[in-house]
C-alpha cells in the first residue's frame, strides 16, 4: 500500500499522544472525586487512533506503528535519562525539579513500556478479528469491545507492575477498575468522532482493509 499524507499524520499523532503521556503521567489529578494520572486527558486518545489505523488500514500497518511508537518513546526516555545525568550549568536552578519530575523510576519505565504494548497489541488483534465477524457492521461494537479489552490488559499490567506490593491488594485493585472504567467512557464519548475520523480516512484514501489470512504476531513487522 502506498503511504499517503494522512497516514502519516494520523501516525505522528498516535506517537505525539503516546509521548506526551508518559510525560505528563508524573501529575496526580482529581476528577469527581477520583483521583487519576493527568496521561489520562490525551493517552486514550492513543487507542482512539490505534482504532482508526487498524479499521482503515488494516492490523500490519498498525502493527508497524505501534512498534514505531515504542521505539519513538525508548528515544524520548534515553534522552531524558542523558540529560538528567549531566552536571547541570551553575545558571540552572532547577536539577532537582527535573529529576522529581521526569526521572521515573526503573520499575514505572518498566511498567509503562510492557502495558504499552501488550494493551496495544491486544487492542489491535481484538478490532481485526472483530472487523471480519461483523463483516464490517457496527463500528461501534469493536471500538468500544476493542477497547474494554484492550484498556484494561493496560491498566491491569501497568498498576500491577508499578504497584503492586506496595499498596494493598484492595486499594490497587479499586484503582484498576477506575481507571479502566474512566479510559472505557472516553471510548464511548469518542465514538462519533472515531466514525468521522473512520467515515473520512475511508473515503479519502480508497481504502478498507479487512484482515483475512493475517499473521498476528507482534513480532512480525516486516
């Protein structure tokens, strides 16, 4: 298939969206009374587009930018990690804040980058095989099940990694299921504006791809 400029950018927002959260992750906020990572106002997003890349163009292409937004995420963190090692400028003030604020943990990195791609993956895999199902019907049905699916092997392996011994079991599991249930409600809030974003990108490029005889593994990205 030949990339076209809306591929492209519809990738470079699904990277933006995967780095800026893992950036803006470090923030605590407060939503009705529940308290959430701040990711979680734009890394949703980043499955609202991975459904978008695999209902248009198909589970390989999709597999291809989601290891693209691994790698793209990798570089962010090395980055970040050089620069917090070097002896700051006797002008820079602020070491100390920098180091608080991106400088995760081995065990928070860790957590970050299996979820990443276990939730992506499985996202992915789910709306392929739910696409030739229902024989292309009822977008609604593998954004949101892709979804239920796919966000909560994400949030079950991230707090699981990130916190489990260290809160109790109950308030570790309570934390899951909000989390979970507040990226499932962005899904669903989201839903026309995936089938505007669907119903464009189809028409535009020409193109629907249904996944017939796909090989899934993750690993297979050539």
């Amino acid at each position: 298939m030949t990339v076209s400029h809306r591929f492209v950018v519809v990738a470079a927002l699904f990277v933006t969206c995967l780095i800026t959260a893992n950036i803006i992750i470090v923030k605590q906020i407060s939503i009705a009374g529940i308290v959430l990572p701040a990711a979680i106002i734009i890394f949703p997003l980043s499955y609202i587009i991975g459904d978008v890349l695999t209902e248009v163009y198909g589970y390989q292409q999709a597999r291809r930018i989601i290891w693209l937004g691994f790698l793209c995420n990798l570089v962010a963190v090395v980055a970040i990690w050089i620069a917090k090692i070097l002896p700051p400028a006797p002008v820079f003030e602020a070491q100390r804040a920098y180091e608080r604020i991106l400088g995760s943990t081995p065990r928070f990195l860790l957590a970050s980058f299996v979820a990443y791609l276990a939730g992506e993956f499985t996202n992915s895999i789910v709306l392929s095989k739910m696409k030739i199902w229902t024989r292309g019907r009822w977008l609604w049905t593998r954004t949101i099940g892709s979804t239920l699916v796919g966000q909560g092997v994400d949030t079950v392996v991230v707090l699981t990694i990130a916190f489990a011994g260290v809160l109790p079991a109950v308030v570790l599991g309570t934390m899951i299921l909000s989390h979970w249930l507040t990226k499932v409600v962005y899904e669903i809030i989201a839903t026309p504006f995936t089938y505007l974003v669907v119903s464009y990108l189809k028409n535009k490029e020409k193109v629907d791809v249904y996944d017939h005889g796909v090989d899934f593994n993750p690993l297979k990205i050539g």
